[in-house]
DNA sequence: CGCATTCATCGTAATATTGCAATTAATATG
DNA sequence: CATATTAATTGCAATATTACGATGAATGCG
C-alpha cells in the first residue's frame, strides 16, 4: 500500500486533492510566495532563497508547472518562472467552491 | 531524508502548507463532502459509502481533525463528525488571503 | 454479567515523497 | 572551439503516507 485507491472517487474529487496536494508543501508555497513578491520571473533565484538544492527546487517548480500554477519559459541558460493567470484563476474557482458549499448549512454537533 | 525542512520556512508557510495538505487526499476531500451533503452528523456511515476500510477512514478523519476542519463528539457506541465552523472559516480565509495575494499583479512572461 | 457494536490504535507491508550529489543538455561567453 | 553557467534529469537514501487486519476500549442491550 502507500497507493491511493483513487478509483473509489470521482474524478473531480481527486483533481481536487491533486490540487491541494500541490501546495501541501513549504518550499512549494514558499516557491509561489516568492514568485509573488518579486513581481517578476525568478530562477535560479529559488535555490539562493530557499536553502534547499538545485535539484530539489527544481524539482517542486515541475511539481507546481504539472498542476498548472505556473510556466516556465526559457530565457538564455536561465529559465523564467511565474505564475500561470489561468491556472491560477482556475485554482481560486475551485478553492471557492469547495468553501462555499459549507456556508450556511447548520452543524448537528 | 523524505522529510521536508521545516526549518527553512516560516511558521505561516509550514502552517498553511499543512492545511492544503490534510486536504491533499481524496479521501479526505470526499469525507468533508459526505459530511456537507448529510446535513448531519456522519461517523461509521463513511465506511460504508467510501469503500475503504473502517481503520482507514478513521485515520483521515483523525488528521482532519488534527488541521480543526472536523470535530468527533462521542454518542453512545458511535461517534458524530461534523464540520468544525470555526476551523472551517479559518481555512476559508487562509486559502483566501493566499489567493488574493495575486490579484492584479501584472505577469512578465 | 455476557455479548455485540462502534471506533481508535497498533503493527506491518507497499508505495510515495523529499532531498541531494552527480550527471547531462543547452546556451552563453571568452 | 573551450569553458562556464543554468537548470533538468537520474539514481539513490531516508522518511512519510496509505491502507489494512488484528486488537483493544467503551458503550449499549438482552
């Protein structure tokens, strides 16, 4: 095991998980904070702020373009990360909706 | 390793990483749902809709309520989970307050 | 009390994740 | 062309997660 039984759920349930997945991780917010803050693309950057290997930044910056959170386009040697506006828009939509759904229902307990 | 470097980030991150990740689960995802649509109190019922084992589900509901997103009051033999609106509403505007951080900001690539 | 029901916990197996060093691929620069 | 720089990939080691069966604790019922 360590296996998700992914078949036992909808689809949308587990696009949903993979979504909060992405970001249940530090270095992965962090990652996003920064690209944030710096209001501009960022590389190599990362691994300077971030104190962790080049090869693990890398690593989560695939993790965070899988889901869509942002691209990365390459520039010289260096490549350019920042935020996908589609991707990001679309995260917000279903974050809001799964809060949503809460409002307004009373609790039993 | 296979442990994350808390120690790199700040409280908040750790904090708000944590949160998207007790939701980084189908599993998890469907329970919160399950719980949303009963209107009510839900506990061994969970076994039987998600199809997965009665120690499984009892394990995800232990880390939700770990993050405050549930709470479990004990009834007789069984026990009522139900959304925890306090918690609820903290999730709410975490998820919120990183989300908006974006809005507005003008992309470079 | 004796037994059934419900759920938490423990122990364990299988798999996933995190992190890094080393390597590779691609581009820039002398 | 030779070398340096940047970042992706590969291959590992350590730890975490997921899932389940078995067991235990608590409560209800005959």
């Amino acid at each position: 095991m360590g296996t998700t039984k992914a078949e036992n759920f909808t689809d949308r349930q587990n696009r949903l998980a993979q979504m909060m997945k992405a970001l249940g991780h530090p270095a992965r917010i962090a990652i996003i904070q920064e690209l944030l803050n710096a209001k501009t693309c960022i590389c190599n950057e990362l691994v300077n702020e971030l104190g962790l290997a080049q090869a693990t930044i890398s690593q989560h910056l695939k993790e965070l373009k899988n889901v869509g959170l942002i691209k990365g386009t390459v520039e010289g040697t260096s490549t350019c990360y920042c935020i996908d506006p589609k991707g990001w828009k679309q995260y917000r939509q279903q974050m809001d909706a799964f809060f949503v759904s809460y409002e307004g229902k009373n609790n039993c307990c």
